[in-house]
C-alpha cells in the first residue's frame, strides 16, 4: 500500500473521499534502497557498456540497483515542473572527460586532437609566409567546430505540500510517523564501526508534466505552523509544511518524454 498523502491525509479541507481528492494533480515518488557499493555500480555499468547493453530504457533502468522501500503519492501544485540549459564550447563535457579516464580515449577526443595539430601547422605556415601582419592584426582567432556540453542541467523538481494536525483525530498520529519514516528513508544509517548505508533514491512520474528515472533527494525540509502545543512530551503544531527537492542523478535525455504520458 503506497503512501497516499493525495487522499488519505489532511493537507486539504476537502474531506477524505471526497471526488474532488482524484482531481488533484498527484506526483508519483517511489522510493528504493541501494544494496550494492557505488563502486561495484559504477563497474557494473561500464561492463554493461563493453558489452553493448540493449536499449537505452535497459541501460537506465539498470544503472542503479535498488530494493523498493515505499510508494508516496504527494499533492502536486508547483508552478516550474522544467527548466534547464543547453551549452556548447571549445572542450569535451566534463561527463564525457569522466567517461574517457574510465573506458578510454573516445574518437571524437583523438580527432579534436588531429584537427588542433592541423590547425597549429596551417597557423605556422601562415606565419612563414608572411600572411599575418601583426603590426595590423593584434591578434587572431581560428574558430572550429564546438562540443556539446553533456551536463545535468535540468533544475531539480520541488514538492510542496502542508500536512494539518486539526481536521482528524488521528492527524496527529499519522503526520508525525509519516514524516519520521521519511526523514529515515532520507538519512544514512550507521550499520557498524565502518559501514553506512545511503540515503534512499527515487523515480518520480508526474503524469502530463515529467519523469525521472532515477533521482535523489537534495533538499528536504518540514516546517512548524501555527500555534504549538506540548502533548505527550511533543511538540505538535496545527500544521506542517512540507517541502522536498529532488534531483535527477542522470542527464534527463529526451527518451524520458516517452514515459511522461504512459500510464
């Protein structure tokens, strides 16, 4: 059973089982656990590579390997749901750089090196012979094809709800285990002297809008509103705001569009 904030919590005045929760635009958050190190992953996904892995949705798919921990349906009604930015320069991304000091020299890295030393031989030729006259030209620049820039530039996807203590009885109850679970899921949990376990990771689906495959929780957030009270040794507010951030740990390709719609 996931985790419906849509309909079974009080963020809302409208009351639970109302028809007017279905119509509320709902973000689906499930959250999964990392079993494995970051370092058998990350080989992992370089001998996927060797081997010529299958289709990209495989490829993704399989970049992380996780245990499913939660379904959560949160209220969605953020007004920015995308944003990002699109570069070209002179050098290799940074992305593809990594990918080279991993996997070896790319093509395109030895190419750009073969044009750079044709460049530099046209550039002495032109000197020899007199073609450049750098008592009227300061100085000169030879433009060459740019590089994409691969980068993760898409802005993170902020949630933002409120969870109220005073419309049910048992508000109380299930806003504070909810938001203790969460925050653990969110943490790293010390197994011994020596290892530590990570924070959760997510794929997120909100339907029309976005999909990411695989994300993490960059900022997280509750807050205290209203008047406060101390009951049973805890401080209970009339409502929470709840506020979580989540960003994609891949470049957001334009295959992700395919699964925006699907159902």
């Amino acid at each position: 059973m996931a985790v419906n904030i849509v309909e079974k919590y009080s963020w809302t005045s409208s009351p639970k089982g109302s028809p007017l929760r279905r119509e509320a635009p709902v973000a689906y958050v499930r959250a999964y656990e990392l079993k494995t190190s970051q370092l058998k992953q990350t080989i992992e996904g370089y001998t996927s590579i060797v081997k010529g892995a299958g289709s990209a949705e495989e490829f993704y798919k399989n970049l992380y390997k996780g245990e499913k921990l939660e379904d959560y349906h949160f209220p969605y009604f953020n007004d920015n749901f995308r944003s990002f930015s699109n570069e070209y320069a002179d050098t290799l991304s940074n992305v593809t750089d990594r990918g080279q000091a991993t996997v070896g020299r790319s093509l395109v890295e030895k190419g750009k090196e073969v044009a750079d030393n044709v460049l530099g031989v046209f550039a002495s030729i032109r000197e020899l012979q007199g073609t450049v006259d750098t008592s009227e030209t300061p100085g000169s620049y030879i433009e060459t094809p740019k590089f994409y820039q691969y980068a993760n530039t898409d802005a993170p996807l902020q949630i933002q709800f409120p969870l109220l203590n005073t419309v049910d009885p048992e508000d109380r109850a299930k806003n504070s285990e909810f938001i203790k679970k969460f925050i653990e899921i969110n943490r790293p949990r010390r197994e011994n002297a020596i290892a530590l376990s990570f924070p959760a990771i997510y794929k997120i689906k909100v339907p029309g809008l976005r999909f990411i495959e695989w994300a993490y929780l960059q900022d997280l957030s509750f807050d205290l509103l209203g008047t406060r009270r101390n009951i049973g040794n805890e401080i209970v507010p009339e409502a929470y705001n709840c506020s979580m951030t989540f960003k994609s740990l891949t470049v957001e390709v334009s295959n992700f569009l395919e699964k925006v719609w699907k159902n």
